[in-house]
C-alpha cells in the first residue's frame, strides 16, 4: 500500500518536534525514508535565487533508501505563514507502490491526486496510506506547451531526449516561471506507457541527495547560478523560447502529430556472449566430442577443457544465459575453441588471442633461457 | 615571491577535520577535469598537488593553474586566510524562530561598517562561500526596494545552505560556514559562524550521517539565542499571546529554551569526549532577542542609551560598565521570568555572560491576510546586534578585545 508523509514548520510534530517537522505520516513509514524524504522538503522562497522553472515544485524521484528503491510524488509549495510568523512551505509526498503505478505515468499521478495538503494540516499519523489513482491515457498533442506559446515540437524534443540518454540529467530552460506539471504531462504522454515510470523529474530542482534520483529538471533562462548548473558534465540542455521551432526530426513531428515519439538512437548490437559453463539439454543428448590431444599443462587447466569440450556446438548458442529478454539482436556465437598449438582455447574468459600470446611468449622465454645457457657454455 | 607564514595545523570549518596545510588539496581548474569521487560529477576535481610554479601556485594534471584549495577529507572549499590564520569557531544556538538568523545578518552587517568596536576589521575570506549571509543582509539591510515589505525567511533543515559529501560509503551533510577575517591591533583571526536551523538542536535531533552541529566539538565560544517572547510568564507580563504577537514576538511557547541549551551543552560534552562533571570548554553568552519588545520589564530599562552611556550609534557594542549592567538587570529579568533558563546557564557556565539585543530595533507587523511578519527594510534599526558575538570573541580571545572582559 502507498504511504504519505507531510513535512511542514508546526509547532509539535508528531514525533514531538517543533519548527520544520513531519505533520503527518502513514503508520509504518521507515524511518530512514523518512529522512530523505525530510530532506527532499525544502523550498527556496528566494525568487532571485531559486532556479526552477515553477513555482510549485512537482516532483517523481526515485529514493534509494537501505537496500529499497522508492518511487516518489512530491508536491512542495509556499502556504502562507506559520505560528512564528514566518513564510512557510508545505511538502507532501506519496510513496508509490509498483502495482499502484498508473498506466498514465507519474505527472498524471500528480495531476490527478486531490489530496495533496496546501496548507498546514491536523497534525498526526494515518493508519492507511492515500489512494493513489489510476487511468491509462494515449499519447496527445501537447496541448500545455502550445498554449504557453511554445511549439509542440519542443515536447518531442524532450521526449526524445529521455528516450535516447536515460542515464543523463536533462535540463528544459524555459524563458520564465509557468506551470510546469501540465508540460511534463505532454512530454510523458509521447512516451511509451511502460516506459513512464522510469522517467524522474522536478519542476523546482534543488540540491538533491545522492541517493536520489532526477533526470528531467526544468529550470528558468536568466536565474542566478543557472551556467554553472547546467554546466554539468554529460547533462543534456534544451533551451525553448516562444516563437522558435526545432530542428525538424521525427520526434518533432510526432508530438506535432500527437503520437508517440520513438528514440531516435539505436541501442548498440550487443556482441557479447556469455559463455556457457554447464550443459544443456541439447549438449547431453549430442555425441560426445572426442577430447583433444592432451596438453601439458596443469590439472585445473585440463578440467576447464574438459568442461568446456563438449559446450562449443552452434546448437547451444541460443540457450546462452546472456541473452536478455528484450528482444535485442545478439552475434552470432563465437566459433571459439579451435585449437592453437595443440591446446583448446575455449576455456570461459580466456580469449583465443591470450592464448596465443601467452604461447609464443612462453616460446620464446625458453629460447632465450636456452641462448643464455648456450652463452654461459 | 612574498612569504607565507601558514599555520601548524587547521581544522576544517565544513567537517572539522583537522590537519596540516600540506595536505590541503586544490581544485583543478582544467574543464576536462570536472568529476570529483567525494564531491561528486558536478564538481571539480580536488587533488594533492605535485607541480608547482615558479611563484608556488597549483598545477594540475591537465597544466591549468590553481588557486582555490579544498579540505583534504570533504574536498569542500576552503579560503586561503585558513592557512594563515588561527581559526575561531563560534557555534551560534537557539530553539527555533529565537532570532538566529537576524541576529547573524544584523551582526554581519553592522560588523561591516566599522562602527562596532572600535579598531576592528571585519571582511569577507571569501564572498563567494558566505552567499548566505550576504543574502540575508541584502534582504533586510541593503534592500533595493526599503519600501517593499520583507522578511527573512525561516532556515530550512534542508538544501542550499547545506553541502554534502562522500565519506566512505555513506553520504554526510555539512552546514555551510559563513568565514570572516577579524583583525584588531595586531591580532587577526578567521571568524567561523553557521546559520543552523533551531530544529538541528531540538533534543535527539543530531544524526550521524548529518552532522550539522558538530561545530559544537571546536567551537570557543557559545552564543545562546534566547527568545524570551517563547516563555509564557514574559507573554502574560507582556499582555497576552495576541500583544506579544501584535509586536512581532513568537507567542508560542511549545518549545523549552532550557532544555535546548541542556542539550547543547551535552553535545559538546559528548563531542569532546569529557566527564559530566567537566566545566565547559568556553563562555557560555546568552543574546536575549527581541529586546525592543520586553526590554522595558527590565529594571532599569534597556535602551540603545543604557545608563546614560549614548553610544555613537546603536550598533556600536557599549563599554564594559554599560555591559555589566545589563547583565545585572537581564539577569534580574530571568530571574523573575524564566528562572529555570537562569538556573541551567548558571549550572552550566556559573560565569556565563548575558547580552540582549534587537536585530531589527522596531516591531514587524503582522499581515492580516496571512498572519506572517513583514518590516519595511527602511525601518530596520538593530541595537546592539553584534554585541552578543563581539562578547563571545571576547571572552575566546581576551587579548583581541581585552576591554570587554569583566574584571
């Protein structure tokens, strides 16, 4: 079940702290995301400072917390002043649980969550967590980004972005502040159902912990401290201003079109094979091979052989434990295990190329020790 | 080459690790060197230099000169001044929304324009690392707009003025340290303040992993913010929760101020590993807040002109019979007020110092809409902001500032 936590400044939390404290929380929260999640609440009320691109920061992170990944909708925002007077902020996060994950993706989550508190709210613990909704939804044409004056295209862009570097931070600098929850949900809805989830983001990014993580971040043209920020190495920058259009590609046309945009970057042929240690079904009913001439080398070096000797039929190659389950297009399987100076060479990890090296060079040692005794003499 | 006399060894202001200045590491300044293993991808790599220029400056691997020097254990920056100069660390506490943060931007500021202490220099080491108080200071006191209500806004337990490194396998979290060079006759000192949230000091609130109040552990000297507006006797003495927070006073007193100080005083018994029984280290200063709203329940008052003594200006710290007086009458005032606050600072410290001030000299007002406190920049007056700080320096380092010390 999902779980929520509350962090706000009140005068007694409920675990009987006062000032910034946890308000509310699902019973059996973890203590260590609590923590994080504590940690994940600040907000900087500074306009001159902050650099984020909404004034509400809307949020899917996922917090690696012990040795569990959480999934995480966060909604932090100003709500007036608390009991010493002071601006305060509200931070409400919802821990999402993997069969509570919405076909629609994290922004509609939070776009269709009604519970989200605004202001200060009663201070205690719930025995249940929220209900997280739920629907499935297609892809559109990016009705936000049009109506901020944006082409549509900038949100195949972004999409495409995701797709194709989803190990990079991706920064969207947007000319001023605006809502930015409306333009994530476009940007998600190009993107295929299964792969929504895994896209993170923050319309109001801070200093996050390493334990957290945030791809897609939108942030403000012209904030202070916005160069250094987007400076940093391997993240990837894109700049929308009103009345520019991208450059032409497919992703762009698809979100013009509404439909799901594709990554335009092949994921790279996989080319190694893992090789197979143990016999397969197929291996055990084939003719045994017959054994190689018997090296001279040691006995842990004959039984790799030996296992290995019967592992080198074309037959076996589709059954390689290496093979994911995605689909990819592997090589075919090495044609390894010929023999090069009478020793087989398909031992597991030891690559044709060693052998003949470590051969040579053993050859020619002896030829040299040989030389110097001949000298000596 | 000019000389450079560096000390013998320096403690580290973000994670107070101590070691000798060779082996401060440097920050490369080559772009392709960007990725640091403790400070993570976005941050220059932090290295122990091995080549040198002929005027002793940094090279790194890449041939990019450098000046900027960096903590051997958090790689955190750190300004040149703290290898030359004596570190003083002083840990500023209180219970939350006790004035903390106002009394550091008042306090900087006035310190700033020379009118405190007479002598004293008090610049920046590095404006670019105390970004924080120079913002609260622009928020309050050197505000382009003086007509636009403002106020400083409550110090979060999280984000930017926090740093936070890899130490081992576990991630830790570092107050930023706003540094300052103080010099006064021939002395000159690195000044150490942080800018602590008050929930950091809360009973059980110190976490291994973020120890953002172990500056307890090297600090020499300790200013206690105390609010006196949190405490229900001085609000009924005041006329009721709703005039003390008309006046721009908390009005809650949900929070025990002497439990805090009980707790910080533990904390630096446990950081320095000493006896129960072990006086404290330091002085132990008490800044009472918000004088301007309960300084008449004083007897005699407490004004900008204490004892007749006018000062030059209300920043200016008053001499030492001025200061002895207002300890005898705030201690009079506790004593009648907040007695058990009164008891566990004598318990503590029995020569503990009490220092009142106002960092903002007159009342915010409160906004009916939403009930928060807002002052026009314009209106802002501190009395005696720095004083509290200019006492603890004072009692850390006799010689700098032998005049403030009771004889």
């Amino acid at each position: 079940m999902s779980m929520e936590l509350i962090h706000t400044s009140v005068q007694r939390g409920i675990r009987g702290d006062n000032g910034f404290a946890t308000a509310c929380a699902t019973r059996g929260l973890p203590p260590q995301l609590e923590s994080v999640l504590a940690e994940l609440s600040s907000y900087d009320f500074d306009t001159s400072r902050s650099v984020g691109g909404d004034v509400v920061e809307w949020a899917h992170r996922i917090v690696k917390s012990g040795s569990k990944a959480h999934t995480i909708l966060s909604r932090v925002a100003p709500c007036g002043s608390d009991w010493s007077g002071r601006p305060n902020r509200v931070a409400h996060h919802l821990v999402v649980e993997a069969s509570e994950r919405a076909p629609a993706g994290p922004a509609w989550a939070l776009s269709a969550f009604a519970g989200f508190a605004t202001a200060v709210p009663v201070v205690e613990e719930r025995a249940s967590g929220p209900v997280i909704p739920s629907a499935s939804c297609g892809p559109r044409r990016p009705a936000a980004w049009e109506s901020a004056g944006f082409d549509g295209g900038w949100a195949g862009i972004v999409a495409c972005t995701l797709l194709d570097h989803p190990s990079s931070t991706c920064f969207v600098v947007l000319p001023d502040e605006m809502d930015c929850l409306g333009l994530v949900s476009d940007v998600l809805a190009l993107i295929p159902e299964e792969r929504r989830w895994f896209i993170t983001f923050s319309t109001r990014p801070q200093r996050m912990p390493a334990s957290v993580t945030c791809q897609l971040r939108f942030v403000r043209a012209g904030a202070s401290g916005i160069n250094r920020i987007l400076g940093e190495p391997g993240a990837r920058r894109i700049v929308v201003a009103r009345g520019q259009s991208p450059e032409p590609s497919a992703a762009v046309d698809a979100a013009r079109a509404g439909e799901t945009v594709q990554p335009s970057i092949q994921r790279p042929v996989r080319t190694y094979v893992a090789p197979v240690v143990r016999n397969t079904p197929q291996v055990q009913d084939a003719p045994p091979r017959p054994a190689a001439a018997p090296p001279k080398v040691g006995r842990s070096m004959q039984r790799a052989s030996a296992t290995a000797a019967g592992t080198a039929s074309p037959a076996v190659s589709m059954s390689y434990p290496g093979v994911d389950s995605s689909g990819a297009v592997h090589a075919a399987p090495r044609s390894s295990g010929a023999p090069i100076g009478g020793l087989r060479t398909d031992i597991p990890g030891v690559p044709a190329l060693a052998w003949g090296l470590f051969i040579y060079s053993a050859v020619a040692v002896l030829i040299a020790f040989v030389l110097g005794i001949l000298s000596l003499l | 080459m000019p000389l450079r006399t560096l000390v013998s060894s320096l403690t580290c202001p973000h994670c107070w690790a101590e070691f000798p200045p060779v082996q401060i590491r440097y920050v490369s300044e080559h772009e392709a060197l960007r990725g640091d293993p403790i400070l993570g991808e976005s941050e220059q790599l932090r290295f122990l230099p091995s080549r040198f220029d002929a005027r002793g400056r940094a090279i790194d691997p890449l041939g990019a000169l450098c000046s900027r020097m960096a903590c051997k254990q958090c790689h955190l920056e750190l300004p040149s001044a703290a290898l030359e100069l004596p570190q003083t660390i002083l840990s500023i506490v209180g219970a939350p929304a006790c004035g903390k943060s106002v009394m550091l931007a008042a306090a900087s500021f006035s310190l700033r324009s020379g009118l405190v202490v007479d002598g004293m220099d008090f610049i920046d080491a590095d404006p670019t690392l105390n970004d924080l108080t120079l913002e609260l200071e622009s928020s309050l006191f050197r505000s382009s707009t003086p007509d636009r209500p403002t106020m400083i806004a409550k110090t979060d337990l999280s984000g930017r003025l926090y740093r936070s490194f890899q130490l081992g396998d576990s991630q830790w979290i570092a107050p930023k340290p706003q540094l300052f060079v103080i010099g006064r006759r021939a002395h000159r000192q690195l000044l150490c303040l942080y800018d602590n949230a008050g929930e950091h000091f809360l009973p059980g609130r110190d976490a291994a992993h973020e120890p953002v109040t172990r500056h307890l552990a090297a600090s020499r000297a300790l200013v206690f913010v105390v609010d006196p507006t949190q405490d229900q006797r001085v609000i009924d003495r005041l006329g009721g929760r709703d005039a003390v927070r008309a006046q721009g006073g908390a009005g809650s007193t949900e929070q025990r101020q002497d439990l805090v100080l009980i707790e910080a005083a533990n904390r630096v018994r446990r950081l320095r590993a000493m006896s129960a029984f072990d006086p404290l280290p330091f002085r132990i200063v008490l800044a009472l807040a918000k004088a301007d709203i309960w300084g008449h329940l004083t007897a005699p008052e407490i004004r900008a002109d204490f004892g007749g003594a006018a000062a030059r200006t209300s920043v200016t710290v008053p001499d030492i019979r001025v200061l002895s007086a207002v300890h005898t009458a705030c201690e009079g005032f506790l004593a009648a007020s907040m007695p058990e606050l009164l008891a566990t600072a004598r318990a503590l410290d029995p020569k503990f110092r009490i220092v009142p001030f106002s960092g903002l000299g007159n009342p915010p007002s409160r906004s009916d809409s939403d009930r928060g406190l807002t002052i026009l920049p314009r209106d802002v007056r501190p009395v005696w902001p720095a004083a509290p700080i200019v006492v603890a320096l004072a009692e850390a380092n006799p010689a700098m500032f032998s005049e403030y010390i009771d004889a």
